[in-house]
C-alpha cells in the first residue's frame, strides 16, 4: 500500500508487517524517514517534522539521512550519484513531480539542467521487499558522463552493535556465510571480473542480536549480473548506510546522449522481525512470487554427461548413458561440453555452434529424439559469450572479442570473451543459437561463462568504457529474446559453477549451477550460505561418482550423496555404466523418493534446523500440511549423543505422523532423526516425511 501526506511531501509504503517512508524537505532534500516495523501515515508526517541537526564545517546534517545521496554540496558520504558534463561535475537537483501506478509505484522525479533522475520505489506487499532502482534521461543538447549511478542508498535505524552478513567465496567453495562486527569506515563487497563473480554474493545483511528465527534483520540484494559493489558504511556519527549498484569503480559508467535513457538493475530490501530464517523464507517468496519464471512449475531430476565423459563425447555412448538414465527415473537428459565445431578438448571450438559432424553425424536430432523416446527431455551444454582463437568464428572475425590495442590478449581456459555490447556479435549469436533451438527438438540449455574479463577493450568505440555494462544488457536481451521465441526452453545458468547467480540472471533462467563441488559434504556449507537469499527451487545439485576423483577424492555413500543433492533440484553426473546393480536400484528408490517430496522442497518454507559445522545438520521444508526433514550427521565421537532435532513452522495443537517411523507426534515435537549411531567418523543422512492427521 502506498499513501502519501496532504502537502504531497512524505510517503509511507506499507506491507503487513514492514513499512518504509522518506520526506521532502521545503529545499528538496529527499530524507529517509523509516525502515522497519508498520507505522501510520500520521506517524511519518511527525518524523518529517523534526528539524534536522544544523551543518557545521566539518560534517553535513545531510550525510546518513539522504535517501539517495549525490555528488555535489555539503556531502561526504559515498555518492549514488556522479556525474560530469564539460562544464561541471556534481549534480545540483530540483524536485519536478511524483508519479503512481496501479501496481504500487512510486515515481520521484528530480532536475538538474537537461538531466532528469527519477527515484523507483515499489514495495511487495505479500513479501515485504521494496524494490529501488533509478532512471536518468538526457534532456540537454550535450552529453553527460555517469561517473557511478547506483540503483539505491539503503539507510538503518540508529542502533548499537551492527552484525554483518555476507556470502563469500571461491570457485567450489561459493556461498560460505560469514558474520561479524559492523566497524566504522565501509565494508565494501563486490566484483570487478565483468560478472557476479565467486567470491561475493549481491547480498548483505545486518542485524544487532537476531538469531535464526528471533529479531530484526535489514537485507539488501541486487539484481545484477557483471561487475557490481555494495558499500556498507558505518558513519561517524554512527548511523548506517548501504549503497550498491551496477560497476566497481568511479571511472565511466555510461555515457548519456541527448535523448538517451539510463535504468539502473533493481536493488531489493527486505526488513523482517522473523530472524535470519525469517528473512530468507521472505526472500524466497519474493523470488518465486516476483523473480523466477515458471516458478509455480517444479523442475525435472536431471542427468548430466560430463562427469561420466568428459570431452570424450559419442553419440552411441550418450544413448547408453541415457538408457541407463531413464531407467533410474531421470526426467531430463543434458549432453555437456564437447558436442559442437572442433571441440575435442578446451582449446578449439568454441563458437562454431553447429554439431561435429564426426560425433554426430545426423545432428543432435536423432540423439534428441531417442532421448524423448525414453520418456526425457533433452538438453545441451552452451557457452555463447566466449570463443577460442582456434575456431571458425575468431579466425573470421578476430575484432569481436574484448582486447586493448597492442596488448596480448589473455587466454584463461583458452579461451577470449565476446564482445556482445557490438550489435554484430548479438545478431551473430541470436542467429547461432535460434537456428539450434528450432532445428533440433531441445527442452533445456545450460549456459555456461567460464572466465573473467580480463581486457576489456573496445578499440575505435567512442566510450568504451560501457563495454562493462553493455555486455550484461546483451546477454539479458538476448536471453529474453529466446525466451520469447522459444518458451518451451528452460535455461539454466552457469560460470564454472556459482559464478553468475544473482536477481538479474534468476529473473531469466530457470535454475542456477550452484558450484563445481559436488562433494555432498562441502556442499552442505554451500547451500546453506546459498539458502540464506536464494530458494531451493533454482538451486541445482548432483550426485555425482565416490570417490570424488574430481576434488577431494572423499568417499561417501550412495545415500548421503542424495540427500545431500535432494535438498535442492536434483540432478545425478556420474557414470552410470560403471555403477553396480545394486546402486542402480537403491538410486532409482531416491530418484523416487525425491519426486515425492520435490513439492516441498522446490515450493515449501525453508526451516535451517541446525547448520552444518560439525556434528548433525538438518534442514526442514513445509507446504500445507506435509513437511520434510533432511538430516546429515557430518562426524561424531564414539560414545557421543546425537542430539534431537525440534521441528519448526508447524501448528502446535495438530498432530504429525511420521511416514519413516509411524510415530505420531503433536506440535513443534522433538523428532527421532534416523541416522545411525555409534560409528566414530561415519557419514549418515535420513529423509523423515510427516503429515497433519
């Protein structure tokens, strides 16, 4: 709900229970008012009533309080906003209008000379996430240089004793959750790689004394999928703000022509009193609501060739792998790397779009339909946005990669990145892929980014600069425009694993490759950190071969390599036609155990019951009257008690029968978890259904 005072100067957007206001001063000083619990109109005009401190020389009674603070006059904070003609630089606004819409839109728009900023807010009122983003259009004869435009300046309550909350990482170790002490000076988290990047997610948290399920938690995510930064600054008068955007640096975002219109990627918050398991229970409604397509439609179990082939593709050998798949109960059958052009290793082929021709001579059609013809959909493996030197495409047209002049151009993987802010390498690639997607029957694409930007140029382009955010805008557009030509197509997105997930890239793709590790073990760290922002529903997991000769070489049985995989979209990448009998059968009993208890897990509310450091860890789902408990006991002493688990979200005055043990158990219960007990080092997992009776 949106509403606004009589003077037209203060407005509060409301959900049921969170409520946000900001104010416009007489001087046009747009002030953040309220973040948090629901207030009434009536309460917002008192707070614009407050006078604020007067200035002095050495600080600004604006610094903290402004919702969207820029460059230019008595400020010191970070700006959201800087920009640069040939006559100035800074930006001096002048309050034009406010605008609503149907759906809860707020518009505020600004002037300064032929720039107009126009502030978005809209508030989801069934989540109680307010997206924020930002419009500049060029209304002058000249051009204006967008030093930094951030999408939104995010300010809290005045409160001791800040805890931060960030996912940071690596390749195959993403997502790992860390909490610490908010300190005076910025925090500032993001990625100067040309994409999400594995060493941060677009998300922060704080919080003074929340636990998982108790107390207050402000978060912030962005929905954008290259370079990005979130600053988190504790002022010195001790008020907090967070500033995040598109870009890592103050260098050149884009450069605005008359007439030219600029829309920053939306930066989402969330406020919930429910702790952090509140506030990622928020954030997965909001994304399954609001984000992700086809949300409501649960995603197939898949196989996946590469762990069983690698490059060493054929297609006599993908028909036995997917014999072998089908047998198991897989819904989805995906051929991996190796398929197209030249490409018999990592050096050549990328590019060249088209089946080898000594792999599969009839095409991928007729693997396509064999594939269907055992009950699966079928998928390929793609990686559009990048090209090796030894391949048609780059010996046709060197000039589309990303390069400086005179420079050597880095090979990682050996491998160069496209250039798609050029209108030729889109076409190029729209082309390349839609001939692919109508000519062979393809249900699913896993598309993959496996390297980071390393020189990138533009040479002859007059800016070239906005190579950085016209790549993303590419890769969207051309998403949606094949989205739109094919809308039987799921896509699903990759970047050597969990490298390329954020708002933007979940608002157009189906489910994410959530990390290259596929040791169950490690990825229980994993998605837990991914589980604190993202929903089970997009979260893709394997089971893949034990020993895992990939990583670690851990061995681990069958059982808890699935339940591990199950608490997300569950996939299997090992090489069937080496597995025995006997796990052939007990994993066709998961694959079924697992489409059981998918409507839970892919829609259900998310309960962290205990998070794996060490010991037991559990994770619970609930949708209507059902819920599931994954349970892993990770390591345990001999002689050590494995503790009980109490289960949560459910009515304490029903009672629940558990399906595993027949016991009946009433309300939040302590639960009996199955794992086995008493073997010092040894690796469990248990699946427990109950249902309201």
């Amino acid at each position: 709900m949106l509403e606004m005072s009589d003077d037209g100067r203060t407005w509060l957007l409301s959900g049921p229970a969170g409520a946000y206001a900001l104010h416009l001063t007489a001087r046009d000083e747009l002030l953040h008012l309220h973040w948090g619990p629901r207030i009434a109109l009536a309460d917002a005009v008192e707070l614009a009533a407050r006078p604020l401190p007067a200035d002095w020389p050495f600080e600004s009674a604006l610094d903290g309080r402004e919702e969207y603070p820029a460059e230019g006059g008595p400020r010191f904070v970070r700006p959201a906003l800087s920009v640069r003609t040939e006559e100035r630089r800074g930006t001096e606004w002048a309050f034009e209008h406010c605008e609503t819409e149907e759906d809860g839109e707020l518009r505020l728009r600004f002037r300064d000379g032929g720039l107009t900023i126009t502030l978005h807010y809209r508030m989801r009122e069934d989540t109680g996430v307010v997206e924020r983003w930002t419009t500049l259009r060029n209304e002058g004869p000249a051009d204006v240089e967008l030093l930094r435009a951030d999408s939104a300046t995010w300010t809290l309550p005045e409160r001791d004793g800040w805890r931060l909350s960030q996912l940071h990482g690596r390749w195959a170790a993403e997502s790992r959750l860390v909490r610490a002490p908010l300190t005076y000076g910025e925090k500032v988290l993001g990625s100067r790689r040309g994409h999400t990047g594995h060493q941060h997610l677009p998300w922060v948290a704080l919080d003074t004394d929340a636990t998982e399920e108790r107390g207050e938690v402000y978060g912030c995510a962005l929905g954008w999928s290259g370079s990005w930064r979130i600053s988190v600054a504790q002022l010195p008068d001790a008020r907090v703000q967070i500033t995040g955007g598109a870009g890592y640096d103050d260098s050149g975002l884009w450069r605005l022509a008359a007439g030219e219109t600029f829309t920053t990627p939306v930066f989402a918050g969330l406020w919930s009193d429910g702790g952090f398991g509140g506030a990622s229970r928020a954030w997965h409604a909001y994304q399954r609501r609001y984000v992700i397509p086809d949300a409501d439609r649960d995603r197939p179990v898949l196989f996946n060739s590469w762990e069983a082939t690698g490059f060493d593709i054929c297609e006599d050998r993908q028909r036995a792998l997917a014999r072998r798949a089908a047998e198991l109960g897989v819904e989805l059958f995906v051929v991996d790397d190796g398929w197209f052009g030249a490409r018999t290793g990592d050096r050549a082929g990328l590019g060249d779009w088209t089946p080898n021709p000594e792999r599969f001579p009839g095409g991928l059609k007729p693997l396509a339909e064999y594939v269907h013809g055992l009950g699966m959909q079928f998928g390929i493996w793609v990686e559009p946005e990048m090209v090796n030197p030894d391949s048609d495409l780059y010996r046709a047209h060197p000039d589309w990669v990303q390069y400086q002049t005179g420079r050597k151009r880095t090979e990682f993987r050996n491998q160069l990145v496209l250039n798609l802010a050029r209108e030729d390498v889109r076409e190029y690639l729209w082309e390349q892929l839609d001939a692919l997607l109508s000519s062979v029957p393809i249900d699913y694409v896993k598309w993959d980014f496996n390297r980071c930007f390393s020189d990138a140029g533009w040479p002859g382009d007059r800016y070239p600069q906005r190579l950085w955010v016209g790549h993303v805008r590419a890769l969207y557009d051309l998403l949606d425009r094949l989205r739109r030509a094919h809308p039987g197509v799921a896509f699903e997105s990759c970047s050597g694993g969990g490298g390329r997930i954020d708002l933007g890239m979940l608002g157009r793709t189906d489910q994410v490759w959530t990390s290259d590790n596929t040791d169950p073990l490690d990825r229980l760290a994993i998605q837990e950190g991914f589980s604190q922002v993202h929903p089970a529903r997009v979260m893709a997991a394997w089971v893949t071969d034990s020993p895992n000769v990939q990583l670690n070489g851990r061995v681990s049985s069958l059982r808890f390599r699935f339940v591990s995989a199950m608490a997300g979209v569950l996939g299997i990448g090992g090489d069937l036609t080496r597995w025995t009998g006997p796990e052939l059968a007990e994993a066709r009993e998961w694959v079924a155990l697992y489409k059981e208890i998918r409507p839970l897990v892919q829609r259900g509310d998310l309960y962290r019951l205990r998070a794996p450091r060490g010991g037991l860890s559990a994770v619970q789902y609930v949708l209507g009257d059902d819920t599931v408990v994954l349970v892993w006991l990770q390591a345990q002493h001999h002689g050590e008690p494995v503790p009980a688990l109490r289960l949560r979200g459910l009515d304490p005055a029903a009672s629940y029968e558990c399906r595993e043990t027949g016991e009946v158990h009433r309300g939040a219960v302590l639960l009996h978890h199955g794992v086995r007990t008493g073997v010092r080092g040894d690796l469990d997992a248990a699946v427990l259904r109950l249902r309201r009776i």
